[in-house]
C-alpha cells in the first residue's frame, strides 16, 4: 500500500468517526471524556493524522455504542 493509499484510509477513518460522533451530537471534548481517549489525538484522528490503534477503534466503537465494524465501514455503507 502506497503512502497516499495510507493517507486516505486515515482521512476516510477520521471521517467516519466525525460522522458517527456527531450524529451523537457529541463534541470531540465529551467522546475524550467517555472514552478515555485524549482530545487531542482525536483530533488527529479525525483529520487523518494519526493511524489509531485496534484497542482504541474498539475503546471508541463502544463508547459510541457502535460495533467496531462500524467505525470501519468507511462509506457508511452498512
């Protein structure tokens, strides 16, 4: 996989999370608190910055109170 196609994957991942965290009306601040997940490398994630780990995409899924699957259904096709 090519750095770009990383990029990407990144980006679209930090979209969907974005996307479901709204739809809770949630701030980046209130899923930090409920998660355990610093704000700051949320905010990372959802620009595509940083590459999240398995343990927090499921620390994130639950707290959100999606399956992790969700999270990584990337066109929010399920």
């Amino acid at each position: 996989m090519t750095d770009a196609e990383q990029t990407e994957l990144r980006r679209r991942f930090g979209l969907r999370l974005a996307s479901l965290r709204k739809s809770l009306g949630w701030s980046q601040e209130q899923l930090s608190l409920e998660s355990g997940v610093a704000r700051s490398y949320l905010g990372g994630v959802e620009r595509g910055r940083h590459n999240t780990a398995l343990v927090n995409i499921c620390r994130l899924a639950e707290t959100l109170g999606v399956k992790p699957y969700a999270l990584l259904d990337l066109d929010g096709e399920l």
